[in-house]
C-alpha cells in the first residue's frame, strides 16, 4: 500500500500558485519525498524531491513540515498545462533502486 | 538527459496473440527497471522488477508466465504480453532509475486487445 494520501483534486485559476498538499504520517527518517506529475496519456514526469529541507527547482517547491509527516508541491504560477494527476511518493533513502508505490494522486485542474 | 523511451506507443492485436513492449534508456544504463500498468482512471500498479541479467521479481498476482520480462541489456527491458485477451488492455509503463536513483518513466504503451 502507499504511504501517502493526498486529496482526489483541486482547482487553481491559471497565474495562481497551486499548493498541493501529501500526509506520510508514517514516513521514516531516511525516506524521502518524491513527487511526480502525469498529464494525460503520458508517463508520470519526474518534479522534485526532498528529505528534509525545502527544495526548490525551475518547476516547482516542495515544503516539508518539520516532523516530516506532511509535504506541500508549490507550483507558484500556474499554467493551463500544469492541469494533470500528481503524485506523491515515499521511498527509502540510501544507495539501491527502490520501487515506487503510487497512490491516487491528486488530479489538478487550472482554470482559464 | 535520462530519457526513458517505449515502442511502440500503441498496439492493437487480436485476442490469443503476444505483444512485446520495448523499453530503453537512452543517455543512461539501467540494471534495474520497473513495469507499471495503468487502467483508466486509476493510478499505476507496479507489475514487475526487470533485472539485468537475472530473473525479474514479479509483484503479488502478477501472473510470471503471462508477463513475460527480459532484461537482455543494460538498456533495454521488453515485456511480452503472452496470449492477451481484451482485459489485458491497458496503459503500460516502464521506469528506470538514474541520477541517484530518482526515477524516470518511458512515455507508456497503450494496449488494445480485440
């Protein structure tokens, strides 16, 4: 099962931040948070990831709460293509592959 | 760079026959890929670890001999879907790692069973 929940979906007009929330409640301390985005028919796109520390990146900021149960994806001025299922996931820290356990995501829509 | 490509990027075939689905890293080598299936509407469930040169590790109820995974090469992976019939078809995703290890996904195959 994932380890995170996130919201079904959410509205944002277009030029606004969207603020995407994830709870890993259960998170360990050598997990990290990666974040992921497919738009429609596409493979899931890579965004950012974080341990502890914020992070910020040309796409996006990810703040993570001081006790790292919950995280929140900024996408600080969005667009019509930013309109797509985000993902939220959980994975061990260290050297190794690990595989990813998708949840449901959250489903953004931006509005015109 | 780490680019993650699949061929094709959708098939249509008749009930009963095999399908194979190639996925590659391209500016990158991969010992370890991942395959996804993804039904409409939902998210992606995770099929099976392809492992260079070894075995792949298939997830609970992911049936081996009907998903057939090889990892010839340290840059490709194919699965065949064996005797597909109509509720097989499905988005199908592969993955490979990079980069320390962040993930990056190929841009899906779309399978149409008749």
């Amino acid at each position: 099962d994932a380890k995170t929940t996130q919201p079904t979906s959410m509205d944002c007009a277009e030029g606004r931040a969207a603020n995407l929330p994830c709870n890993h409640s259960t998170i360990s301390g050598n997990e990290y948070v990666y974040w992921y985005r497919q738009i429609h028919s596409q493979g899931p796109q890579y965004i950012i990831h974080g341990l502890k520390n914020n992070e910020t990146n040309e796409m996006a900021s990810l703040i993570i709460t001081e006790d790292r149960k919950s995280s929140t994806l900024i996408l600080p001025h969005a667009t019509l293509r930013d309109t797509a299922v985000y993902y939220c996931i959980v994975r061990p820290g260290g050297s190794g592959t690990y595989k990813y356990i998708f949840g449901t995501g959250t489903r953004l829509k931006v509005l015109a | 760079g780490a680019v993650v490509s699949q061929h094709p990027s959708w098939v249509i075939c008749k009930s009963g026959t095999s399908v194979k689905i190639e996925c590659r890293s391209l500016d990158f080598q991969a010992t370890t890929m991942f395959w996804y299936r993804q039904f409409p509407k939902q998210s992606l469930m995770l099929m099976a670890t392809s492992n260079e040169g070894s075995k792949a590790t298939y997830e609970q109820g992911v049936e081996k001999d009907k998903f057939l995974i090889n990892h010839a090469s340290l840059t490709l992976s194919t699965l065949t879907v064996t005797s597909a019939h109509p509720e097989d078809s499905s988005f199908y995703i592969c993955s490979a790692p990079a980069r320390g290890d962040t993930q990056y996904f190929g841009p899906g195959t779309r399978l149409t069973v008749l």
